[in-house]
C-alpha cells in the first residue's frame, strides 16, 4: 500500500522482492502449496505525483482509490480518513487478503491498517518503532503510527533504536506481536535509484524539467540548470510539516532571504514546495521578495520526480530540510543535513553527526547554514564515509522472508 511519494519509494523494495518471490510457493507444512499473490493498493492523494514513480521503477498499482478534496483545511484529515476507511473496507471484503503490508506514519496507513484490523486481516508495518514521544510533533503522524504498531503482527524496525521502543511496548500493551530488525528500505530504493540515473544510458529526457511554482507555465531544465552551478554551492531546501505552517516557514523564508542577499556570488537556493496551499504561503511571499528585489540565487520549485530529485540531491552542499525521509536519504549520499525541527525521531542521523537539529528560529536558522558555507572543518564533520545509520540494502528482501515465513506458519 502506498498513497504519498515517500511511501511509494520505500514501499518499492518490498514490493519487488515479494515480486521476485512470487512464482515460489509457500508451504504450509504439508503436500499443499500456496501460491504467492502480490496486490498493489494505491490510496490515491496524490496521483499525479506518483506517475513518474510508477514509471521509473516500472510498477503499476492494482488498485487505486478515488479521493474528493475538501476546500476546507479543518475538514481534510477527516475526509481523508473517512474516504481511505471506506474504500479499503469494501476492497478487502472482496479481496479477502492474508497479509496487509503498510508503510510509515501516513494518515493512509493508519487507515488502511485499521481497515484490515477490523477484518481481522493481518498487517505488517514497515519503518515500525520511531517515536518523537510528543504525540503533536510531527502532527498527525506520532499518532499514525502509535495505532499501527499497536494493530500489527509484523512490525518491522528501521534502527535498533526503533526496536526497542518496540519491544518496550510490547511489553506494556502488545504480548503477541513479532519485532524485527530490518533497517530502512529507503536505502534499498537509493542504491537502486542512484545506480539507474549514474548509468550512461539513463534518458533523462522524460524526468528533467522542474515547473516553477509560483509561474505554473515556466519550466527548468534542471539537468541544465546544475551544470551550470558547478562551483557554486546549492543549498536545497524542504519544507511541508504541518506544524511549521505560518511562522516557522516565515522564519525560514526569511533566513533563506538574508542568506540569498549576503551570499548572491557563492549559493544557490532550490526550494521544493508541496502541494498545500498553506505550506506554499510563505514561499509565495518569498518569491515575490525576490522577484521585486531581482534576487536571482533563489529557485522556487513545484515537486520534483524522483530521479530528478535524487539528482538534485547528489549535487546540492547541504539540505535544510523537515522531511523525515530526507533526513535518511543525505546521510547515504554524504549530504550534511539541516533539520528544520524543535525534534525528530530520526535520531540515529543526529547521533552520528550526520545531521544537526537546528529548530525553526530565523537566526538559528541563518546561522546554521552560514556555518557550514564558512566553516569547512563542521561541515566536514558532517560527512562521515561509509557510516549510515539507516541500513544496508537489504531490508526489502528481509521483510518479505519473514512476511513469508510467517505466513507459512500462520
């Protein structure tokens, strides 16, 4: 199941080892085989985000909801849920699945989860574990996935520190439920997609313009865009949590505007901005400062594809960022990131030294990253080879072993 581009990448290595497994047979023990199913569900927020996904790893999902958007942003997480719910329920009532297999904190996984759990269908949960212990930060997805680890008979842990929440509340509430270690399959997707777009005979003729977001007729061509910045250093930066809407994204926007005017002949700004019309207000301000100004270092993008974006990533200096998945992702590509959190359950990165939690204040901000411009010997420090926190490549394979395992058993 997959319904937003995070899940959709991280989702992507299990769905292909269970693929590669399914002309294999499970046995039950006995003379009798099963033969091995694979569905894939999309919850559909986002469709056309995801086409170039579906493209690039050449998947195509067997199921895709149809969700009607609210006007109202009070309303949005409940018809969100209450459309995901329904629309699950009557699949697996016809569908009747051994295994629901969800992934991450997402308000689709939490009900797909749910929905499964009141058949009495059984569920795995990737990225299984990570807490932040506040149950508003990051809001809704804290309580995401405290629900799915709860319902799960498979809960599979990204870290060791995940495990271990895990096991600690297995034994306060959850006796039942099996906890594994597997690592992370972003990491999986990243070797896969770092791999592809390195090859010579990648065509990026179908991935390499970026829509400007404020001028939805304007196109880059970004691959050119990047030749053209050797030299200079490109500060990418990320920013969509719902509770850094308003004024941690004014403060951002105001630090990248301080910086962009300090530093015009040595950085370059690329913003991504999501499809939320509150996460853009800010950068739409921002946008219009530099066009008024003629600031010329800032770069204000819709989303990016995924093989553009895993481009832009290689070739930025550092990433300021409030994605959980981003925060994974710079590590294994030697990317210093910047976390524009008060706090984040992505704590392996931040032990390493890998990341640094730099809250959402415009000064902290402004300095965070004006230190690693000026200061080779910390932003050295924050690039550690070979040391990755979030795996090893092989978590999709794992997952489905023991999925199969159990369902063997089961």
């Amino acid at each position: 199941m997959a319904g937003t581009r995070p899940e959709l990448i991280k989702v992507y290595p299990v769905y292909k080892a269970f693929q590669e497994r399914s002309q294999t047979s499970i046995s039950a023990g006995t003379d009798i085989k099963h033969q091995l199913e694979v569905k894939w569900i999309s919850t559909g927020q986002h469709p056309d985000l995801l086409q170039d996904l579906y493209h690039f790893f050449d998947i195509k999902p067997d199921h895709e909801f149809t969700i009607s958007k609210t006007e109202d942003p009070d309303l949005q997480l409940a018809s969100l849920s209450s459309q995901i719910m329904t629309q699950a329920s009557e699949l697996f009532l016809r569908e009747k699945p051994d295994l629901v297999i969800v992934q991450g904190d997402t308000l689709s996984a939490q009900q797909i989860g749910l929905a499964a759990f009141y058949q009495k269908i059984k569920v795995a949960h990737i990225e299984a574990g990570i807490r932040t212990n506040n149950i508003a930060s990051p809001f809704p997805e804290e309580l995401a996935r405290r629900i799915l680890s709860q319902i799960s008979e498979l809960n599979f842990a990204p870290s060791q520190t995940a495990l271990i929440n895990l096991e600690a509340e297995k034994v306060m509430h959850k006796k039942s439920s099996f906890n594994f270690y597997t690592g992370n399959t972003v990491v999986d997707a990243l070797e896969y997609g770092k791999a592809r777009i390195t090859d010579g005979d990648f065509d990026w003729s179908e991935y390499k313009f970026a829509r400007l977001a404020f001028y939805p007729d304007l196109e880059y061509d970004l691959i050119k865009i990047l030749e053209k910045f050797k030299g200079k250093k490109i500060v990418l930066v990320t920013a969509h949590r719902r509770e850094n809407i308003g004024k941690a994204h004014k403060n951002l926007a105001k630090a990248i505007h301080r910086l962009a005017t300090e530093s015009s002949q040595e950085l370059e700004f690329i913003i991504s901005v999501h499809k939320n019309p509150q996460a853009r207000e800010a950068f739409e301000e921002l946008q219009e400062t530099v066009t008024k100004e003629g600031i010329s270092n800032v770069r204000i993008l819709d989303a990016i594809n995924y093989p553009l974006f895993l481009r832009l990533m290689m070739a930025s200096y550092c990433i300021v960022t409030d994605s959980g998945g981003i925060q994974e992702e710079a590590p294994y590509l030697g990317k210093p990131v910047l976390v524009f959190r008060n706090e984040t359950e992505r704590v392996e990165g931040i032990e390493a030294g890998l990341a640094s939690l730099i809250g959402t204040e415009e000064h902290v901000v402004h300095g965070a990253i004006l230190e690693l411009v000026n200061d080779p010997a910390v932003y050295n420090s924050m690039i550690k080879e070979g040391l990755q926190p979030y795996g090893d490549g092989l978590a999709g394979a794992r997952i489905a072993d023991v999925s199969l395992l159990y369902l063997k058993k089961n």
